[in-house]
C-alpha cells in the first residue's frame, strides 16, 4: 500500500530529508490502526516491525531510525554512524553529524521539533510535551549542535492544538515561573487552561536565538483520519517524524 507522509516546508540544504508518518498503510489492529511505530503502546510487536519496515521502504532511508526511549525529559544523545546503541537511549532529543544516521522522534500529541542548520551539517530532534518543554529540551537541542543559533532552521511537526490541550493550573505555573508568557495560556469556563504548545515552542525557539521556523499548523486531536491522538484516544498508536541526510552527502 502506498503510503503518505507530511513533508516539511522549511528552506533546508538540498542534501536534507525529512518526513512525518500518518496512521494510514499499516499493518496494526484496533486500537492502533494502522500504520503504529512505536513498540512501546501495547501492539502486536511484528505489526510495529511490519510498520517500521513500510515507512524504511517508502522513505528509502539509508539505515533503521533511531529509535529512542522518550521520558519526557530534556536531555540530548549525540549520535554517530556506525554506533548504534545496544538498547534505545533514554533521551528526548538526539543530535548528529553524520551521514547515514537517521533521527526519529515518536509522538502522538507531543511537539515534535526537527532541526538543522542551513549547510545540512547539523541535525537534531526533539520530542516536546509540555514537560520537557518547560525543562528546557528544545534549547538543550540548540546547544547541543554547537551552531550559531541563527544558522538553524526549526520544523515544528503535528501536535495537539490549543482547542484541545487542556491543562490545570499547575502547568500554567511552571511555564510561567521558567520565564513564559502568560498570552500562550487562555482561561476556559471550567477554571483551567487551553495551552498553546506551538506558541510556547516558537517563544522559546526565539529566545535561544532561533528564528527561522516553520510548520505547526496541524492539531492532532482535530484530525482522527490522519493523527494518532493520545488525548483524544487514550489507548493509540505513534506517528514519527524522521531526519536524515542523503546517503552521497559527506561533511568534512
């Protein structure tokens, strides 16, 4: 089955490929249909390979992602060809300057965050909940690529939107208290919050120096046809977005 993927619309170096997987063209059951990456959600394992597998094929990606551990925290691993972990690091973003490695971040309402810099020497991913946002992941991210902050593009994938990420008080107040605007917070008739993931990732991207950004326009839980949706479904799948450089192309 032909598989479709949302392709970044960020100004990257040409040697750069990046795509975002969609529920459809898989091989998993009720609840996770169809097209689940991650291993981690309760599917039948060989769906999840048979899932993997597809995506490899369609995207004709260089070597198998690499798949981390998400925690939600903010700590970054630097990934090298050829060294691939014996278990999945415990880590919610990954940076590399090599060919042939290929990033991957799993989300299934979560921010994902692709990141390079403009000469395609450079990548990193992140995986940003609120958690880790607010713990710092995505300017971590900035760091850990030892670029000028300027000379980086940001994607910023699928997430759930405002409409429908509701949180308490608690969250406000932790952003809030790590220096974030209260405007990404509107107040709702049950006395919480609607949360504006996107807005809160752009403010923070700036302030670390960011400014080329592009993407964010997709709100998961609005769209059971194309995301898995946690928030929404509770029990579901994950869609990844994925990075990695043509295979002929070498930094010096």
């Amino acid at each position: 089955m032909h598989l479709n993927f949302i392709r970044p619309d960020w100004v990257a170096s040409p040697q750069l490929r990046a795509a975002f997987t969609l529920r459809s063209g898989g091989a998993s059951g009720v609840p996770w249909q169809s097209l689940n990456v991650g291993a981690h959600v309760g599917d039948d394992p060989l769906a999840v390979r048979q899932n993997r597998a597809r995506v490899r094929d369609a995207l004709e990606l260089p070597a198998e992602p690499l798949w981390l551990e998400q925690v939600h925290g903010n700590a970054v691993h630097l990934a090298q060809s050829g060294t691939a972990p014996v278990t999945p690091p415990r880590v919610d973003a990954v940076v590399t300057r090599d060919a042939d490695v290929v990033l991957a971040i799993m989300v299934a309402d979560c921010l994902p965050v692709l990141f390079a810099t403009d000469d395609g020497a450079v990548l990193g991913a992140a995986h940003a909940g609120w958690r880790g946002l607010v713990a710092g992941v995505l300017e971590n991210t900035v760091a850990a690529m030892q670029a000028q902050p300027a000379r980086i593009r940001a994607w910023l994938g699928p997430c759930i939107g405002r409409a429908h990420f509701e949180v308490g008080a608690e969250v406000r107040e932790a952003f809030l208290s790590a220096g974030d605007e209260a405007r990404h917070f509107e107040p709702n008739p049950l006395g919480r919050y609607q949360c504006d993931l996107v807005g809160l990732a752009r403010a923070r991207l700036a302030r670390a120096g960011v400014v080329e950004v592009s993407g964010g326009s997709w709100c998961t839980a609005a769209d059971p046809i194309r995301f898995y949706s946690h928030r929404r479904d509770q029990r579901t799948g994950r869609m990844a977005a994925l990075l990695w450089r043509a295979a002929s192309h070498r930094v010096l």
